[in-house]
C-alpha cells in the first residue's frame, strides 16, 4: 500500500472520487498537506435534485479544511462539478466530505463539535487554530439544524435564535447567571423558561412577541425584589409566586456579614473568620484556621456567632418534609430568633432578614408544592453557567443561546447524521 493508497482510505473516498496528487508544503507555518482530490474523467454524477446520473456541465475549485495529518494543517483540494440534469437544469452537487456552504470538511466540524461539547469554545479554537468566529458558525449551523428538525423541515438559519414561548408555563428571574450579557434573554424549554433579566423591565413583555400567553403562565420561581413581584400580580395573574430559597440564604448571608463587620470595628475577629462564616457547615473545605475561628466565635458568644447561628437555622427549615411542616417552623423559628434578636442591638440587621423572610413566608412555603419547577429550573440554572463558562468570551446574545440548547440537548444525535453524510 502506496501513501496515496493510505490516504484515500483515510479519507473515506469512494468512487467517482480518487485522490489524485499530495504536497507537503514546508514554506509556511505550520506546515500544510495539500490533499487533491478528483472525480475519475468521464465519471456521471447525481443530481441533488432527483439523483439522476447527470454529466458535468462545468467544474469550480473549492478546498475544506480537514484534521490535521500529524502536526501539520490538511487541506483537501476538489474540482466540484454542477450536474446539467434534463429536468432541473445546472446544479452543483454535494461532496460526501463537506456539507454546503462549509470551508471544512464533515470530519474536522464534527472534531471540533466534540470539543466544544467539553471545552470553552476560546479554547477549542486556539487548539485547532481557526478563528472564533469561525467556530462559532459551525456552532450555529448543527445547533440550527437540531432544533430545525424538531419543529420545521425548512428550516432557516434565524428561527432557533428566536425563542418559541409558546409552552412556556413557568418563569423563573435569575439576576446572578446571566448578569453579563445586558440583553434580556428569554429562553424556553418544554415546560419552564427562565427569564433572566438584569433590567428592572420586566420580563414577560417578549412572551407576547413570541407567540406566548402570559395567562398561560401558572409558575414564578424570583427573588423578592419588590418591582418584579408587583409586576408579576399585574400581568401574570395565573401565576403563582416561589421565591426561590437561595435568595433567602442569601439575604440572611448579606446581614450576617453586616452584623460582622460593625462588631469586628467594636471588638476585632481572627481575620479567617470571614471566610468560614460565609462557608456552610456541612462544608468539608473549611480549612483548620477557618474552623478554630469558628470554635472561638461559638464560645465567645458574640452577636456575630449568634447571627452565624441564625443563618445556620434556616436548614431546619429548609429540611421541612411538608408545606405544612415548612410553615409551621417558619412561625416558630420567627418567633424564636426575632426575640434573640431583640436583646441584642448588634443583631439589629438579622432583624431585618427575619422581617423579609416573614413578608415572603407564602411564597417560600409555595416552595414545597412546586418542588417539580424548581428541580427543573435549579437544574437549568445549572446549564446555563455551565453554557456561560464554555461560551466564555462569547461575543453576542446569539452564541450563548447556542450554548445553551448545545449543552441541554441531545446533541449525540447530530453526530451519527454527520457519521452518516
Ligand atoms: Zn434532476
């Protein structure tokens, strides 16, 4: 087996296509191989049309980027003909390497597909050493294609960028995930969207632009910012509100390191202090300094230790079995702390967590009934940071969206059909 026979062969080529001649060209940097490929003379060629064996009206020079032979860049070189079929007049066909449109061939876009499954797409593109923005039209294409063939059979290169709200009948506002990009993103899945929004405008205004009905919404998973619940008793009235627990903690975390600071004026803490209180305890990274200072706090019985506690309680609210169970030790843990509170004027800002926490107890008790929603939604949360670290260095709203359905979507699917073509 000769060099050509081997390269043939690794290249999958079938007939009409042989490869006709090779070239490692060493003046550049990297190094390229010059791969040329032809159709044997005289050869008929389907139309793309009906596959009719057509000669060749003409031919157009075309090269793909394709793997890398060793360390240097491969590029594949091809005379494409265009078919002259008798009933649909002079087509260029398709190549069995490359789909329509590409510089690469199908091998290298599905490489490069596999890495920035697993991979921040910066990095996947100084590892093959193509451009960005380069990859991120491969992005867009297998992305578009997936989700073009979940709901129309022409599809277009825009429709997947614009979200089909139709089923949306959950809303979720996170301020912290998506808090770069300074558009709203509006993103929807089978059941649940999560609206994202950094402005205070809120977000259901797109819903109706975007074939959704906000009567249709039974389900808000947000913070407690005052602006987005008026909005949502306003122009969502099916809807009911969860504020989702992490926004709790976090409130009772804000206070707790207030009342920190204001007594480590008046008194001085160990400087690990600050750390460990913002860690939980069942976390294992506390380091030893972090939980000796922690030790020493208890013991000191400071307002900051007692503060520390506070927040630590709200697990045993958290851990309820039952809506009913949930409300009850919300009453009780209220009553219990906002008296600790009230003899110790440090503590005054644990006061005012207590207080949010007691306005918003039908809403965080709605928690325990639409556990399903957020499951869904804390997972979605999940992929979406997850899509915003590989997206990192996204230049538009339209790539991290990519990102997205890339990352939550059966994308394997779009392997085999690339295997296939
Ligand atoms: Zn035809």
């Amino acid at each position: 087996m000769d060099g050509t026979q081997i390269l043939t062969l690794g290249l999958g080529l079938e007939a009409p296509w042989i490869l006709k001649d090779q070239h490692l060209d060493t003046a550049v940097s990297p190094h390229r191989l010059e791969l040329y490929v032809e159709a044997e003379r005289g050869s008929l060629y389907p139309c793309p049309e009906c596959g009719k064996a057509c000669q060749a009206h003409d031919f157009a020079d075309k090269t793909w980027r394709h793997l890398n032979f060793f360390q240097h860049h491969c590029y594949l070189h091809a005379r494409v003909p265009r078919t002259k079929c008798p009933e649909h007049g002079v087509k260029r066909i398709e190549v069995p390497w490359a789909r329509p449109g590409s510089d690469f061939t199908l091998l290298f876009e599905q490489a490069a597909m596999s890495l920035v499954k697993e991979m921040p797409v910066l990095a996947v593109s100084r590892q093959l050493e193509i451009s960005d923005k380069r990859l991120w039209r491969i992005v867009h294409h297998y992305v578009g294609r997936m989700l073009g063939n979940w709901t129309c059979p022409m599809w277009r290169l825009s429709a997947w960028t614009k979200p089909r709200l139709g089923a949306v009948i959950a809303m979720s506002r996170c301020s912290s995930t998506c808090s770069a990009s300074r558009n709203r993103l509006s993103l929807p899945s089978q059941a649940a969207a999560r609206m994202p929004s950094r402005l205070s405008a809120p977000s259901w205004r797109p819903m109706a632009a975007h074939g959704g009905d906000t009567d249709n919404v039974v389900e808000v998973v947000c913070d407690m910012s005052p602006a987005f619940l008026s909005g949502v008793t306003e122009h969502l009235p099916k809807a009911e509100v969860t504020v989702d627990w992490f926004h709790i903690v976090q409130t009772f975390t804000k206070r707790l390191d207030e009342v920190r600071k204001k007594e480590r004026r008046e008194q001085g803490h160990p400087k690990s202090l600050r750390w460990a209180l913002l860690k939980n305890l069942d976390n294992e990274n506390l380091t030893p300094k972090q939980l000796a200072a922690l030790q020493e706090l208890v013991a000191d019985q400071s307002a900051t230790a007692d503060a520390w506690v506070i927040k630590e309680k709200l697990r045993w609210i958290q851990k309820a079995p039952t809506p009913r169970a949930a409300r009850w030790r919300i009453t009780n843990y209220l009553k219990v702390m906002q008296a600790a509170v009230s003899e110790k004027p440090l503590l005054k800002p644990m006061g005012k967590a207590l207080a949010t926490l007691e306005r918003h107890a039908d809403a965080v008790v709605r928690r325990w009934h639409s556990g399903l929603t957020n499951a869904r939604l804390e997972g979605m949360n999940g992929l979406f940071q997850a899509a915003r670290s590989r997206a990192r260095g996204y230049r538009n709203e339209i790539n991290f969206i990519a990102m997205i359905y890339l990352i939550g979507s059966p994308v394997g699917r779009l392997f085999d059909q690339a295997k296939s073509t």
